[in-house]
C-alpha cells in the first residue's frame, strides 16, 4: 500500500516526462528552496531576482562541470500547481543528461518525489479537492475522447460543484435542525420539515442520477471488452481484421488456426473497445494445444462486457445459434448474435435460413467488410444509449461511486425519520452522516492517510 507522506517543508525533485530518449525532457522540483536549488545549478543568471511565471534559457553547472543547455520555468507560491515555489527544467532528452541534473538537485538539497505526490501537494494546500486531484490521473490515463473529456470535466470541477450544491443545501437544515436541539425546552421549529422533505427529494434523484452514471463511466473509463466466438472457420480472424480494416490475426480455412486469443483495440466514436479473437469452441478435438486455447477462449467469454456469436451462413443452422444462445445466456452474458459468409450464401436466402430465431440478428459478410460498419454501430449502442454528452456529470470512480451509495442510503434514513416524525436528534445524525459521505469524496474530512495514499499511489512519480 502507498504511503501517504506528510512532511511538507522539504523541496521534491522528480522526472516529469516519460522516461527513454526524447528531444526534450522535464524535471520539475516543487517546496520552498525549489527556485533557489535551480539558480544554484544555472549559471546565466540569478532566478531567484526573476518574477513568476517566467522563462529562462541558459547553462547549468554543477561543480564546475557544465551538464546542459537548458530551459527554466519559475512558478512561485501560491499560483503554482503545488501551491508552492515551482521550478521546470527542460532538458534535452538523453536520459544520462536528465539523470544528472536530478543528481545534481538532490545533492543541493531536494529529494525524490514520492508517486503523486506533486498532485498529493496541490490537494492538501487547497489547489483542488480530492475528486480534481482524482480526474488528474484519469486525463493522464484516458485513451479516448470521451475519456479525455469526462476527466477535463471532473478536473474543471464539474463534479465538485455538484457536490458542493448538494452539501450547501444540508448544511443550511443541519444548521437549523441543530439550533432546534439548543432550544428543546422552548419547543420550537426552525427548520420546516416540508421543505426538508423536498429538498431530500431533490437531492435523492440527484444522486440517483449519479450513480445510474456510473454504468457508462466505468465504460468510458476503462473501454469494453468484446469477445468473438463461435465454432472453427466461422470467419472469427477474418472479422477481427475487418473491424481494425487491417491483417491483424491468421486467417486460413484450417480449423484450428487460431490457438490462443489475439486482444486489438477499437475506437468507436470515442469508446475503446477492446476487441478479442478467440481460438474455435468445438466439443472434441485430439490437439493438445488446441484444447488450451478453447479453454481460454470459455475463459474470455465469461470475462467479456459483450459478446459476438459468430455463425457461419452455410454450415451453421438454427439448433447450432439456440446452442450457443443458450450457453451465452446460462452465462447471464451480454450478446449480439452474428450471421457471417452472407457472401456465400447470399443475404437474403441466409436470412429465409434463420428466419425461426426469435431474436435480433445481424447479417454480415466479413471476408467483404459488407455491413461491418453496421456491427460496429451496434456494438456501441449496446454500451451507450444515444449521444455521450460529456458535459454531464458521469461517474467514472469506483470510491465516488461506494460514497454515493451511502449517501443514498442516508437520505433513505432521513427521509423514514420524517415520514416516522423521529425526534430532531436524530434527524441531526442522519443528516451529519451524509454530510460526511459528501464531504469524503471531495476530501473536506478528514481522510484515512492509508486511503490518500493509495489514491495518490497510483499517480507517475513526477505528478
């Protein structure tokens, strides 16, 4: 588990780009002595004279031997992303280079950074809540447009803001419901409970919509897994490459030819799906190492967000697509089923063949890339209904997620009080509790620092 580090008056020095050979690196060094470490090492001119948000071109030295040419960035506190005194040394990328002037900044006094603890920093001096610091490592990570702009929303503190109306709201009653309990004996009411009932109301169907959020969140998030199976030769290779529009997998008319799974990824309109080819599923076959695949490709059938049962037009029957459907949904899986070699066949006599099934199918001919694009259209709209409108709040966090959960749970229990006429105490105890569960997911209570470590843990070093 990551450490949460408090020691917050020394200066953190760490590589702030990807580590390898570039044309340009980034050391960035963040704390009180971070412009005065730098202007120890520049030999151009004196930084620490210089204003903030400022850039300087010059040499850096250190024990009279000259390291590089390179580019300062000053950031003084508080308008830094720390918070605190910044400085940003662009170096030219060799990674020798970048390694010696970090050297030479902790032989001067800094420190290595700990993972996250740039943005660990930025939080604790209020530069942003714990969900920003959050959506920080999700815009790092996003593999998406819908990704990139879930995470700019959260980071803008879209999410916050939500949340901050929510907790205004509360407070107002708590504050009135607690100056209730201090006049007890004078049996007054300040806080009018059919307002409180309306204001629980809106705040449960706000948090409802929340958490019916997440399915879609976790998607845009972390991508769609999506595994093809069917029997041997049904085209499965085939239709992986015509989804990628490339020779990715081995096609032949060998049964067998595919032994492990091949994983691709697909972006559709700005969702990553992660598309599987899998080995053939058949009952019996004396090939060792095809037995090995089969078993994985079952294993990557209960694994995937959705299937394709893929069957071939000619060979393939009904009673074969009832088998496999019956198999799918023994699984509780998500399926489209898929009727490819139309080509073959032709269409329309394919779709006279399966005319019994009682369940949408889809008609491709993949060897073709005929009506590829219409599977792939549907496998979207499996996972999203309509249009991605990322400047809605989406929950893409599994911790939001838990804490919205319990918040729902305590307005469940406010609202029983009310309809039950529970004593203001009570009420004040409800009411305190979502307050917690609200404040936890920004970081307005005091969090566990196992939990601040883990969350930060998880950032680059240089972050």
């Amino acid at each position: 588990m990551a450490a949460f580090f408090s020691n917050w008056n020394d200066t953190i020095v760490a590589l702030a780009t990807p580590p390898g050979i570039g044309a340009i690196g980034i050391i960035r060094l963040s704390g009180g002595d971070s412009i005065s470490i730098v202007n120890s090492l520049f030999a151009s001119k004196d930084l620490q004279q210089q204003p903030s948000h400022t850039i300087h071109v010059g040499t850096l030295k250190y024990k009279g031997v000259k390291l590089d040419e390179a580019v300062v960035s000053l950031f003084r506190a508080p308008a830094s992303y720390t918070g605190e005194n910044i400085a940003e040394i662009s170096c030219h990328g060799s990674p020798y280079i970048l390694q010696q002037v970090i050297n030479a900044c902790i032989e001067s006094g800094a420190r290595m950074a700990h993972p996250g603890e740039f943005t660990q920093r930025a939080f604790l001096n209020g530069k942003m809540d714990l969900a920003q610091a959050e959506a920080v490592a999700d815009l790092i990570a996003a593999h998406s447009f819908a990704a990139q702009q879930t995470a700019l929303k959260q980071l803008r503190g879209g999410f916050s803001s939500d949340l901050k109306y929510l907790r205004g709201k509360l407070i107002e009653f708590a504050a009135l419901i607690e100056l209730e309990l201090d006049f007890s004996q004078e049996d007054v009411e300040f806080a009018d409970r059919s307002q409180l009932a309306g204001l629980i109301a809106e705040l449960n169907e706000a948090v409802t919509h929340l958490l019916s959020s997440f399915r879609l969140g976790n998607v845009i998030k972390n991508g769609v897994s999506v595994a093809i199976i069917g029997s041997p030769n049904v085209g499965k290779s085939t239709l992986l490459n015509a989804l990628l529009n490339e020779d990715r997998a081995i096609v032949s008319d060998i049964a067998g030819t595919t032994r492990d799974t091949i994983e691709e990824s697909l972006n559709i309109h700005g969702i990553l799906f992660r598309i599987i080819d899998t080995a053939g599923i058949r009952e019996h076959t004396d090939d060792a190492i095809e037995q090995i695949g089969v078993g994985r490709s079952y294993e990557k059938m209960k694994q995937a967000d959705i299937i394709i049962g893929l069957f071939d037009a000619v060979k393939d029957d009904v009673q074969e697509v009832l088998e496999k459907k019956k198999l799918f949904d023994a699984e509780q899986l998500q399926y489209l089923l898929v009727i490819n070699k139309t080509d073959v066949l032709g269409e329309e006599t394919a779709r006279q063949k399966f005319s019994g099934l009682d369940h949408p199918l889809l008609f491709i001919a993949a060897k073709q890339k005929e009506q590829v694009r219409a599977l792939t259209q549907n496998l979207y709209e499996t996972v999203v209904s309509g249009t991605i409108n990322t400047e809605n709040t989406i929950i893409t966090n599994t911790r939001h997620y838990n804490a919205l959960q319990k918040i729902a749970g305590c307005l469940n229990d406010i609202k029983a009080g009310m309809d039950s006429n529970s004593p203001g105490d009570l009420l004040a105890l409800d009411i305190r509790r979502c307050l917690y569960y609200l404040g936890e997911i920004t970081g307005q209570v005091e969090m566990d620092r196992d939990i601040l470590g883990t969350i930060f843990g998880k950032f680059c070093i240089g972050k």
